[in-house]
C-alpha cells in the first residue's frame, strides 16, 4: 500500500530555534498533502493544505511566517516551524493525496516536536 | 463545517469481545475515513468508505449515507486492538480537506 514518511520522528530544540520537517510519499505522487498538528488528548486539527509548486493555504489561526511550507516536489513537502516556541510542542503529522486516486489520503507516522 | 461525534468516547473490553464504534456527521460528505492511531502516536488509515460496507481482516466499516452514520466493527477483538480509532470526514464544499471526530480510546484486556 502506499507509504508516507516523516522525518524526524520525534525532536527536542531549544526556544528561539528553527525546526524543519519533511514529509515523503514513497511510492506515490502526491500533488496535494496536508499538515496537522495534534495536542495531547485532542483531534487533529488541519494547520495548512500544500500544493506542489504553489503557495500553501493556511487555515484560519495559523500564523504563515510561523509555520512554513515547502512543496517543492511531487513527492515532498516541507514543514518549518520557525522561532520555535514550548507552545509549538506538539505531535505534527502529515498526509498525501495520491494524485490518481480521488479522496484517499495517506498519513504519515508523525513527529513529535518538544521546544524547551 | 462537518460536526463529526463519535460514541463512545472510551471503551473498555475483554479479549475476545465484539466492538462497535460508531461516528455521525452532520452534513454531506465525499468520503469517511476510519484512522487508528496507537499511543506512540502513529497514524493508520483502515478505511475509506462512500458508501455500503469494508472488511479487512477482524475489521468492518460500514456507512448509513442517510443516515449520515458509520460503524467500526472488531470482532474477536485482542489486546493489540489497542488504540485510539478515529472517524474522519471529507465533506463535499472542502473538497479534500477532512473534519475529525474526537477519537475513541479502546482498551482491550487479555
């Protein structure tokens, strides 16, 4: 089945820094992936939809500068959380949309983001 | 915006037992997704459904298109059943974009 991977899976980083997070599809093209993030004991809540080779749109509440996106390739989509701050810690989890496969999306396995 | 319930909210059971999770949304949608995700946090996709019914294994997903209602079923359910499952919905005006309920915490004891 298809594959999305994430990478890093989990990572600690002192305030003030900036964090980059990749999201792969591995076997799939992906022209559409999805970035949500998840606070302990809630849902997952969608912070921005990624286009391949266009702007990403962001959901209401989620800061543009803060939270970049980069979905240079049909296979990979890029998340930076910058001036990284503790209350960015979070679980951020990312999907892909099979670009012939109408409605499905695949997730990834997550990354967990600990600011200190 | 899709209002996504799911019952119940934490569910407790015997190895063995048959289980039922259900999910109602309240407007239409292109697709329900059921997710499973495991403490580590790791997501996975069970199914994807319109409409009628999916079996995988020990697992059955069936959808109430009028009902705007879906069901998880685990039958013979095991310890490794463990988990968080998690309805989600892809409603017709979002296109792609999905609403998700809030999980159900299913423990399973041997």
């Amino acid at each position: 089945g298809a594959v999305v991977s994430q990478h890093p899976s989990r990572v600690i980083c002192k305030s003030g820094t900036s964090v980059k997070i990749e999201c792969r599809s591995l076997d799939f093209q992906a022209t559409t992936m999805f970035w949500y993030r998840q606070f302990p004991k809630q849902s997952l809540m969608l912070m921005a939809t990624s286009n391949e080779g266009s702007k990403a749109t962001y959901e209401q509440g989620v800061e543009k500068d803060k939270f970049l996106i980069n979905h240079a390739s049909l296979t990979l989509s890029t998340l930076t959380v910058t001036s990284a701050h503790p209350e960015d810690s979070s679980f951020y989890i990312c999907s892909a949309r099979d670009r012939g496969v109408k409605e499905t999306q695949y997730f990834g396995p997550g990354t967990r983001l600990l600011v200190l | 915006k899709n209002e996504v319930e799911q019952s119940p909210q934490n569910l407790t059971a015997q190895e063995g037992e048959f289980i039922t999770i259900n999910c109602s949304y309240s407007v239409g949608i292109s697709a329900l997704h059921w997710l499973q995700q495991h403490p580590g946090g790791g997501i996975v996709s069970l199914f994807m459904l319109s409409s009628g019914k999916k079996k995988h294994g020990r697992l059955i997903a069936t959808i109430n298109i009028q009902e705007k209602h879906s069901s998880l079923h685990i039958t013979a359910s095991h310890p490794r059943d463990s988990a968080v499952y998690i309805c989600a919905v892809g409603d017709i005006s979002s296109g792609d974009k999905l609403t998700f309920g809030t999980g159900t915490r299913l423990a399973v004891r041997p």
